[in-house]
C-alpha cells in the first residue's frame, strides 16, 4: 500500500461522510480538539508540578531507627 493522493483521500472522506453523516464527524472532530486540548493542558500541569518539586530543598532530616 502505497501513498495516499487526494483522490484517494477524498474518496475515503467522501465513504465517511455517507456512513456517519455530517453531525457525526463534526461531534467527532470537536471531540478529538477536546482531546488533544486536554492533554496538553495535562502535559502543562506535569510539568508545573515537576519544577516545583525541583525547588524544593531536600529533607536533610536522618531517617529513624526502628526497635525491633
């Protein structure tokens, strides 16, 4: 299988458009937006969240001895 030209993509979109309908692949659409959207904001946070762990000083207290 080789490259796809726009002949063959429009052809695809064309099936996929008789079999979901316009609604359909627009609520799909939006949904992969949110998606993406979201996971970058998610990406965002991890990495706020990293660089404020990274300022944090290290505990310098010595660990306690436990009696058995």
């Amino acid at each position: 299988m080789g490259n796809l030209g726009p002949l063959e993509i429009a052809l695809i979109a064309g099936v996929a458009l008789l079999f979901f309908g316009a609604g359909r692949i627009a609520d799909l659409g939006k949904g992969l937006g949110q998606g993406i959207s979201n996971f970058k904001k998610g990406l965002k946070e991890g990495d706020e969240v990293v660089k404020a762990e990274d300022k944090k000083e290290p505990a310098t207290a010595t660990p306690e001895k436990k009696e058995v």
